[in-house]
C-alpha cells in the first residue's frame, strides 16, 4: 500500500491546507502504475499514481507535461497538484476525473484539431520524457525532419540494435534515413502541441460527454503524428476524423506520411514487447523504403 502519511503531508503542503484522508481505493491506472482514488476530508478526490522510486523522473516529467496542456481549453485535461517521493516509491497526484465512456466523437476530433492549433516556435520540448516506459528525447530542432530524425528514429534502431536485432533492421533502416529528407519534400509542418501517445486507452468522455486526454508523452511537433497513432490500433470512430477534418483539413500525402510516424511506435513496441511488433516494423519500413 501507499505511503498515505507522506503522500497526504505533501499534498497539503502544496494545498496550503490541513486535510485527512477519508477513503482510498484501487483504480485502473494502466499496465506501469498503481492507482487510486484518494478522497479526503473536505470531498475532495485525487487521482494518484504510484510506482517505485526509479520511475520518479517519469513523474516529474508527467506533470510538468500536465501543466503544459493546461492551456488547451477545447479538452479535459487533468489538472496536477504536485508529485513527490518517500524511502521506496514516488506518486503523482492530480484530480480525479469521473468518465462515463460516452460522448461526441465528432466533437473530440473538432476539439483535438483546436489543441493542434496550439503552436511554439521550435519542434521538441523544453524536457525528456518517457513513451511508454521508454525515454524519449525532445530536443529542441528548427528543422522537422531532423527532429524525427535525431530525437525519434535513430534512438529506437539504436535500441533495437542492442537487443540483437541489428541484422534484420539496420541496412534498411539507414536506408530511410538517407531517404528522410526526400520522403518528406514539399510538408512543411509548424510545431503543434501534440499528446504524444495518442491511442484508444489514452482518452475517454467524462460524466459530461467532454474529451479527456491523459497519460502524455508531450512534445511540440507535426500534428499528423498524433492523428496517425489513432488509427495504429483502432478505437476512433469515422465521426471523430469527420469532426478534425472539418475542423483542420489535413495536407496532401497524409495517408503516406502516417506510416512514418507509426513505424516510431511500432520500433517502441518491437522494444518493449518484441514478438510480432518486430515483424509489423519490419514490414512498414520495407513498404517506407520501396
């Protein structure tokens, strides 16, 4: 179980009040965390994520990335309270968000395209965070072909390299990287604020049919990648690409540049799970270098 003496005294050091905990209890909270609901005195509920000390940074990185997305008004994104560690496990709090797995699926793609219309000025972000379980790097790049270069290709054939497989990936994988710049000619993307890990387990409804959006792996870059991980696995209705399209037509060559930005989650895949995740890598960067 939790630490719930320390995990209470730093949330309300961070509240600035003096509350006890009323109840707690096991929630879904995906496959690398604990999770619980944590109601405390005054009826407040917190969502808290828990896990052992080595994934501290993956949490600071979380809320840091929580804070970021505050910004965007079209979603419900949960708000962060603070994270925090004891002797053996680190947590991160933030509020518990009631979902009903029902709503507008047009409206969600509507709402998604407005969040990509959130822009900065470079592609990456100002800190690493994790894919997953997997690091991931968000250096600052002027140029987006380098970014997806350096920061999202090169260090997953790298790992795949380690784990043995340099042999079947690595001639056509400096295949596409020589081809990279070619393959991209004429897209201009601008750098949009995009959720990372945009599959069907990351987003939901809540008790009032809005969008919610969670578990991030933030960074500023092509908006097609976001929109291409919702059709990688399923689970996104035709309305809810009706309802971007409307809202954010998307450019010319979408649906051949889509298998680029799959294959960067088909290589993490391939190095967290292997098995059939290497033959479906394999086979998307044949079909990308052809």
């Amino acid at each position: 179980m939790p630490d719930w003496t320390n995990i209470i005294k730093q949330l309300n050091h961070h509240t600035g009040k003096a509350e006890a905990m009323e109840s707690s209890k096991i929630v879904g909270g995906g496959s690398i965390n604990s999770a619980y609901s944590l109601r405390m005195s005054s009826g407040q509920e917190y969502f808290v994520k828990c896990n052992s000390m080595k994934y501290e940074d993956m949490f600071a990185a979380e809320y840091e990335a929580l804070i970021e997305f505050q910004k965007v008004t079209s979603l419900n994104i949960p708000k962060p309270f603070c994270y925090g560690s004891s002797k053996t496990e680190c947590f991160l709090i933030m509020d518990f968000i009631h979902l009903n797995g029902h709503g507008d699926s047009f409206q969600l793609g509507r709402n998604l395209a407005k969040m990509h219309r959130i822009e900065t000025g470079q592609f990456g972000w100002s800190r690493n965070n994790t894919i997953g379980s997997t690091p991931q790097s968000n250096t600052w790049h002027d140029n987006w072909v380098a970014f997806w270069r350096e920061e999202r290709l090169l260090p997953q054939f790298e790992m795949l390299y380690q784990r043995g497989h340099k042999n079947q990936f690595q001639a056509n994988a400096e295949r596409l990287i020589a081809q990279l710049e070619d393959f991209f000619a004429y897209h201009n993307p601008s750098p949009s604020l995009l959720h990372g890990d945009l599959w069907s387990g990351n987003y939901a409804f809540d008790d009032k049919g809005q969008g919610v959006i969670f578990d991030p792996a933030l960074y500023y870059g092509d908006r097609e990648a976001d929109l291409a991980m919702t059709e990688l696995f399923g689970g996104f209705s035709p309305d809810f690409y009706s309802g971007y399209k409307e809202e954010f037509p998307l450019a010319d060559g979408y649906n051949k540049r889509k298998s680029m930005y799959n294959l960067y989650h088909l290589l993490n895949h391939s190095n967290l799970f292997g098995g059939s995740y290497l033959t479906q890598a394999d086979q998307t960067l044949r079909q990308l270098i052809k």
